[in-house]
C-alpha cells in the first residue's frame, strides 16, 4: 500500500465518488441495485447535515480507495452517544490493505477524543471475511438482531 494513504472527513467533492461505492457495495454485498440519483442525495444531504452522522474518505493521491459512514446513536443506558459504522466500501484494487484497519483506527481515536462511548456496525451474515476483521480490531459480536420496517 502507497505511502500516501490520507484519511479524512469528506465533503461535498466526494459525494460523486462515495454516492458510487455505495452503489457498489450494494451490488456486491445483496445484489441490489441504488438509485443513482437517489444516493448521491442521500449523501450529500448527510455531508451537509453533520449532526446526523458523517463520511470518512481514504485517499491515495487524491484519489478515494474508500470510505464508511458514521452515524449516532444515543444511548440512555450508558448516558452517551455511540456512533454506527456504516456504508464501508474499500474499492477491489484497494482491498486486503489494512485500509479498513487505519480507517477504524482513525474513527476510534477520534472517537475516544470526543468522548464517544463506543463503536457498532452490522455485517450481512454470510460476510466472513468482513466479520473476521472486525473481531481482529477488537469489535465482538453481540446478542442483538436488526429488525427494520420502512415507509
């Protein structure tokens, strides 16, 4: 991996490029297909909205090789926010890396510095290689299951 591995928070020039990956992600992880214009918006209104949740960027000359979103989660158990990673997407030339673990570690310092009580994500089940590498950052899996319904 290049030297030049940038991580940072995104803004609006990344929309296009994270509105993609996302897309991609998608598609290789449930075979379903976004709505291109549909996503960009979603992005751009989260970039433009901060107190929702945010997107980090990896970057290797200018150039995004990935990124993940954060989301928040208030917890009155713990009287604290936790914040979701979501959307991680590392582009298939990029992957295999350890992009993802600097991501994580750069999400979880800068968690700990605004006193953040703890990280979450969700993975689909038959994603071991994902699931794998969440373990070896630390993570543990949890007694929960996700239930959704949408309007």
């Amino acid at each position: 991996m290049s030297k030049n591995l940038k991580i940072s928070k995104a803004d609006l020039n990344d929309a296009a490029v994270i509105a993609e990956f996302n897309r991609n992600m998608a598609k290789e992880t449930e075979n379903f297909e976004l709505h291109k214009d549909v996503i960009l918006n979603g992005v751009k209104n989260l970039i433009q909205q901060p107190e929702l949740g945010f997107y980090i960027v990896a970057k290797i000359e200018n150039q995004i090789c990935g990124c993940l979103m954060i989301t928040k989660e208030w917890s009155d158990w713990r009287n604290g926010l936790i914040w979701w990673v979501q959307s991680v997407y590392i582009h298939p030339d990029y992957r295999r890396q350890g992009i993802f673990r600097k991501m994580y570690r750069f999400i979880s310092e800068n968690a700990k510095e605004r006193g953040i009580i703890g990280l979450r994500l969700y993975v689909e089940h038959t994603n071991s290689i994902a699931q794998k590498t969440y373990t070896d950052l630390g993570m543990k899996k949890c007694n929960y299951h996700i239930y959704e319904q949408f309007f």
